[in-house]
C-alpha cells in the first residue's frame, strides 16, 4: 500500500484492468477530442491595472529590446540572479507567461513603444 507523505490515508492503487494514466487518456481542455476554453476579449490587464516600479519598467523596456537575463544584469549593473527576479516580477505583474506575451502585453497597454527597425542600438558590452 502507498502512503502519501502529508497523512496516513492510503492513495488508491490502480486495478490491473485500470491504465496508471487514467486522467491523460480522457478528453480534456487540452486533449485532442475536447473542447478548447474560450478566450475572453481581455488579452491582459489594462493599463491603470498594472503598476510597475521604476526598475521593473527599464527590465522591460530591456526585454522590449529583445535583450536575454544575462544581458539584462549588464545593462542595469546587477546580478544575472537579479535580472532574473525583476523578469519574473514583471511576467507576474503583467499575467504573461513568458517574455513575449509580456512585450505584447506592455506594448497592448502602452507601458512600451514600438520599436522601428531591428531594435535598438546595443554598446559592444552588452553583445555575448
């Protein structure tokens, strides 16, 4: 009998008949054969909803920029741990779930320009 490891009730086992991955064969959301979910108009939080401290703003201007972490703690003389906690800050805060939603999502809601060209001009320190 498996125990689990936050009480003392036994977690079913499955039967011989029974596949140990039962949830994945059925039709789900994201599963061929089910309904996707509908999106909402919302395509993230409106300008006046999203507050962005001074330092999240110039990581994401940076991300903008099309810039990677390590890049990132070059350009704002910090760790690459540290630009890795003011990004994550600003996915959280903006609801994305990676650095390019996050840019369509700012540029959405105005928190960055559109930029012309193939991006902005980067000094030879930043280039890997």
């Amino acid at each position: 009998m498996i125990r689990s490891s936050s009480s003392a009730l036994p977690l079913p086992r499955p039967t011989p008949r029974q596949s140990p991955h039962v949830l994945l064969d059925r039709p789900g959301p994201f599963r061929s054969g089910g309904a996707r979910p509908r999106r909402s108009g919302n395509r993230g939080p409106e300008r006046q909803d999203i507050s962005l401290t001074s330092r999240e703003t110039e990581t994401l201007e940076l991300l903008a920029d099309g810039l990677s972490n390590k890049q990132i703690a070059r350009a704002l003389r910090i760790s690459t741990h540290g630009a890795k906690r003011l990004v994550g800050a600003v996915l959280l805060k903006l609801g994305a779930p990676n650095r390019t939603a996050a840019v369509a999502i700012a540029m959405h809601a105005g928190l960055v320009g559109a930029r012309s060209g193939t991006g902005a001009a980067l000094p030879s320190s930043l280039v890997l």
